[in-house]
C-alpha cells in the first residue's frame, strides 16, 4: 500500500514549454486535489476532482488543466509554463470517514514535486 | 470565499512547555476543520480535526478547540517533545453532504522546540 505517489519529484521547466505531472492512489478514495505549496503562503487549491470524469476549479486554476480518467490517477498540466508557477505542487485523496462526531475527510498527501520554471 | 488567518507564524517554545497556535475563518458554512504538520521535505499529514457539532476534540497531547460563534480554533500541544518541531497548518472547509471540496488553509506555524 504505497497511499499517495506523485512523478516526478522534481522538474525544470523553460518558460513555453508543457509538462504533466502525475498522481496515483492505491486506497480506492473517491476524491483527490492538486495543491500548489509557495513560501508564506500555504497550500493553495488549484483544481480537484469528486469522482472518475469529473473536475473542478479551485482556488488558483488558471494555467493549469486537469483530467480524471481513471479513479486511481489525476493529472495536473501545464500547457505553456510560467515563471509564477515555479512552486511545490503536492496531490491528495480522500474518502469520507465516519467517525464518532459526525463524516470527516481527512486528507491523504503525496510527497510533492518541485517545479522550476526559467 | 473562505479565508483562513493563522498565528503566530513561527512559535519557538521550551521542550516541556505547551504550544498555542491560532486560526480564525470567514466563511460560517465552514464545518471541518483539521491540523495538518509538515515535516521538511514532506507532504501535510492530518494530526486532529474537528467538526463543527463539537467544541473540543483531544488526542493525547494534542487538543483542538473550535468557537463557532467566534469562529475561530486553535491547536494546542503539551509536554512538547524535539520531535514535535515542524510546520504546522490549519484548514477549513465547507465538506459535507455526498461531496468533499477542498480545504483553504491557513499560511502555516513554523515551532520550533528548544532543547
């Protein structure tokens, strides 16, 4: 059970140039996040997905797309990098728990990727 | 949408002594809120989190306690240990129902623990 894995973890990207980075979960959650991580500035939403097919926009989409083709795996592209997207970029799942005091939705992260962009 | 406050942004403490940190939230559909410490290099893992149908939730050291009509919540840690030092964030969210949205989180508590 590996929970969370991201590829790659680290990446330099030119400013023009397109790239994927890939999440995987083996823990059979309905949902997953793609985060973007910047000095002082916590995590911050860019897109999620509540099941296979279906996206949506977070917090800071613009820039990025994403795709849910498959339950296990989400997909975060770049179509034309830009410097303001160097960053830590780190994906998550969850699944509803029920638990004593009512459903939570505790988070699973992966490790992260660390992406430069010249 | 929500914004999430969070304070101090570094805490340094004394190994032994207790640890405080501070969250206020805007958004009154907010009904979980969890504490997330990142260690260096690593990604966020969940360490408590609170509903809103509860005032205060406690794990061992660890205690979280929500005001709703404040709304705000704060972590708590006593008898903090060396290995406690790490970037600690708090989170809110609106998740209920049959769906999860995401969590807005705060922009996060550098403790650190001196020996």
């Amino acid at each position: 059970n590996a929970g969370v894995t991201q590829t790659p973890k680290f990446r330099v990207l030119k400013t023009g140039q397109s790239m994927t980075l890939l999440c995987a979960q083996d823990m059979n959650h309905e949902y997953m996040y793609w985060y973007r991580q910047d000095p002082g500035m916590g995590l911050r939403l860019i897109h999620y997905s509540v099941g296979e097919g279906t996206t949506a926009k977070g917090e800071v989409p613009d820039g990025y797309n994403v795709s849910r083709l498959k339950k296990q795996n989400f997909l975060l592209g770049l179509e034309s990098a830009a410097p303001s997207q160097t960053s830590v970029y780190f994906c998550a799942s969850s699944s509803t728990v029920l638990a004593s005091g009512g459903r939570t939705y505790e988070q699973y992260f992966g490790p992260g990727t660390r992406l430069t962009v010249t | 949408g929500e914004n999430v406050e969070q304070h101090p942004s570094t805490l340094s403490v004394q190994e032994g002594d207790s640890a405080v940190i501070k969250c206020t939230y805007s958004d009154s559909a907010s009904n979980y809120f969890p504490w997330y410490k990142q260690e260096l290099g690593k990604g966020p893992q969940l360490i408590i989190d609170i509903r809103s149908n509860v005032g205060e939730k406690k794990d061992q050291r660890i205690a979280v306690t929500l005001n709703k009509t404040a709304k705000h919540f704060s972590l708590h840690i006593t008898e903090t240990q060396p290995e406690d030092s790490a970037v600690y964030f708090c989170a809110a969210s609106r998740a209920g129902g049959g769906g999860a949205d995401g969590l807005t989180f705060g922009k996060g508590t550098h403790l650190i623990i001196q020996p």
